[in-house]
C-alpha cells in the first residue's frame, strides 16, 4: 500500500479465525513506514459496546507492539461470547448449527452408530433448541417436566431463546481425538467398566440466552458409546440465574430409570457434580450390567448380529485363518442350534451353548482385532497363563453379552 506524496510503504495482514462458535482476528506487521497522514488501528462495533484502539503513537510502532506478547501481531477474540470451558469438546468437521427458532429444533439427525440407551436402541436423534435432547421427534415444549412419557436427556430444559444470540449446535464424532478424549473421560469417571468409544455426539449450547432476557446458559452434553455400552457427559460453563422453570437430567419411556440433578438453582449446576469433577456429571445409561473387568473392551469394527430366535452371524471371514487341533479355518460361525450336543461331529467352540433370545434384550458382538492395544493385552494373558510357551498372536474375538431368559450362545468354528 502506498502512502500519499512521499513514497512510503506499509505492509500488513489480518486474518479472521473462526468455527461455528468462535471468531477470532489475527493482526500481523511487517514494514510500516511512518506517515503524516491519520491513522487508526483497532476494531469498532456498530453499537459501540466493544471497541478497541492499538495503543500506539506512530505507525512504525505498530510493527513493534503486541497484546500477545509477540512483536508485531495482535490478537482478539471478537465472536462475543464467554471462552468456552476448557473440559468441553471443541468444535470439529461437521458441526452443523440449530436455526435460529423459537423453541425449534435440529432436523431429523441420523446417527452413524445406534445408541443404546436403558435397553432401547435408536438410530436417529433430535437437538431441541430448549436444552434437551429427544430420540423419537423434536420437542417444542419449554416447562420442563423429565416425567413426559418419552426418553429424553435434559442438560438444562427451560426456555431458551437463540434468536437473541448464542449457538446451539451438533455432529457425530468417529475422528481418533474425540473418541480417545471420550473414552478417557468414561475410563476416569468409570473405572470399573471396560469401555472404548467407537462414537460420540456431541451437543452445544454457546452461551444461548433465557427467553425472559437476563443471563446467558453454556453447556454441552456427550453421549459417548459404541455397540454395548452408552454414557452421557454432561458439561456446564457460565449458567446464568433465571426466573423461568428449568430442570436437568434424564428419563425413560416407561419411567424405570431417571435421575435430576440436584440443584435449587441454574447457576448451581456450574459448581455441582456426580463424580467429584466440578461442573460435570456422567451417567451410564445402556441399561445393561456392568461388564466384568477382565473383559476385553468393545473396539472398532464390532459387530452386532441379528435379533433372531436361533439366529447366527454372517460367515465371519477370517484376516489370518485359525489353527483349531491340527485343522485350519478361515471362516467362523454363531450356531442357530438351540440344542446342545458336544458331540455333534463338528468343530466348534461353545462357551455357554443353551438356548437365549436376543430378541428380548442383550446384544451378541463379534470383531477381529489386530490393534497393538488388545493384542499386546491378550499376548500378556496369555504368557501369564502360559509361562513355557513363547507366543505372539493375532486376535478373533466373539463376545456376548446379557442375554436374558433361557440362555444360547455357541461360537462354533467350521471350515
């Protein structure tokens, strides 16, 4: 850029930074030759409210100065709201913003991966502008009561108002970052549960607020989950007092498995906590047992078998094929058979052969796993269990899980 008369030289950059709920502004200087001109450096909003001049008496010290302790940029963060909690998810690929709507809702939101939630399973879910979440349609309604006759998460329900400001927003979330951060917060607040998320959704409400005016509410729930195991985190930043009716948990359909939070007022639920971690609260709610600790966690690539009555798996076709007393197999099977009989003329593997009903409940998984974490984990086991033989392996690995009724899983492993 050229300076009038005399010529001089400037040279500048400013860079905006932004996801669907932070905007920031980068200022660099290079070379700022000075100028008789006026000048100003800064930033200005139409009402006035927030404003900024660089405090500096010439032009050349802008190359110099800093509010980030870094000669010659400056840095402000401009969207307007509170920074966001530092134990929430950030923002990731494929976060997709609510309209801004009078007690709206998200569109119908297809998941990925089903979530099992107290023995349901749900393949779509709804992001309700009023602070709750519903699986079967969207919910308009602002008087939060959890006891509604349907399965509903309630991080904060009351009425809450986006078209005056604040983002509510949402994505399902399969990258690596997200789900080893979810999965270490389950394992922390969990520990007796053998888990690792294969999915994780998360909803945010940025500092949305109250429909009666007054304060602003920020929080942001995770269901992280994969094909057995479903937990809610709950997160609260800055929640500000209101007179509106508000309340915070869960319920079920059949009104077997509830819980509120707590708290006798809204900005309470920023200092509150079920698990000794300020402003968070987490809950197991798949509805299943927990399983043992000496069980292999649930892992990429699980595979949930039909619910049928004295159904099977697909064939299971092998990566490396299975040595099995001197025969070789590269495929695999779960016997429909409800009749045991050891000795039937095949082989096969029956850790409890008998006859269950997945249909009623519980769910059958299957993978074969080859990560370094479950192979280093059963090479241990099996080294502890047999010290003589020297052994390193690839892993197939069926698992069932809490079948009720009278019982049937057979693994059965044929040629």
């Amino acid at each position: 850029m050229l300076s009038v008369g005399i010529l001089k030289v400037v040279t500048f950059q400013v860079v905006l930074v932004s996801n669907v709920h932070r905007t920031f502004i980068l200022i660099n200087y290079g070379d700022i030759a000075e100028t008789e001109q006026i000048w100003l450096a800064g930033y200005n909003t139409a009402d006035s409210v927030n404003s900024f001049t660089i405090p500096v008496t010439s032009a050349p010290e802008l190359s110099s100065s800093s509010n980030i302790n870094v000669n010659g940029r400056s840095s402000f963060h401009v969207d307007g709201s509170a920074n966001l909690p530092t134990n929430f998810l950030a923002s990731g690929d494929g976060e997709i913003v609510n309209p801004t709507a009078d007690d709206g809702s998200s569109d119908v939101i297809f998941l990925q991966q089903p979530f099992k939630y107290f023995g349901r399973t749900y393949n779509r879910i709804f992001v309700n502008n009023n602070g709750h979440l519903t699986f079967t349609e969207p919910l308009s309604a602002y008087n939060p009561s959890l006891d509604s006759g349907r399965d509903i998460i309630a991080p904060l329900w009351t009425r809450l108002d986006n078209r005056r400001g604040g983002t509510i927003s949402y994505r399902e979330d399969k990258s690596s970052a997200v789900l080893a951060q979810a999965t270490a917060a389950v394992k922390r607040y969990f520990p007796s549960i053998p888990f690792a998320a294969t999915s994780a959704f998360v909803a945010t409400w940025d500092s949305v607020p109250y429909y009666n005016g007054g304060g602003v509410a920020t929080f942001q729930v995770v269901l992280a989950y994969n094909v057995h195991r479903s937990f809610i985190l709950i997160y609260y930043g800055d929640v500000g007092e209101t007179g509106l009716p508000w309340q915070a948990g869960f319920y079920t359909v059949d009104s077997i498995s509830s819980f509120t939070i707590p708290a006798s007022s809204a900005p309470e639920l920023s200092s509150s906590s079920n698990i000794n971690v300020t402003a968070c609260w987490s809950f197991h709610v798949d509805g299943s047992p927990i399983l043992p600790a000496n069980f292999l966690p649930f892992g990429n690539g699980e595979i949930v078998t039909p619910r049928l009555d004295n159904g099977s798996s697909e064939a299971i076709i092998l990566q490396q094929p299975l040595k099995y007393f001197g025969r070789t197999h590269n495929q695999t099977f779960q016997l429909s058979n409800p009749i045991p009989l050891l000795n039937c003329g095949r082989d096969f593997i029956a850790p409890l052969w008998t006859h269950l009903d997945n249909r009623r409940g519980g769910t059958i998984s299957y993978r074969e796993d080859t990560s370094s974490a479950v192979l280093a984990q059963v090479t241990a086991a099996v080294k502890q269990y047999f010290p003589n033989i020297t052994f390193t392996y690839l892993l197939l690995l069926l698992q069932p899980l809490s079948l009720p009724g009278t019982a049937c899983h057979t693994i059965m492993v044929e040629g």
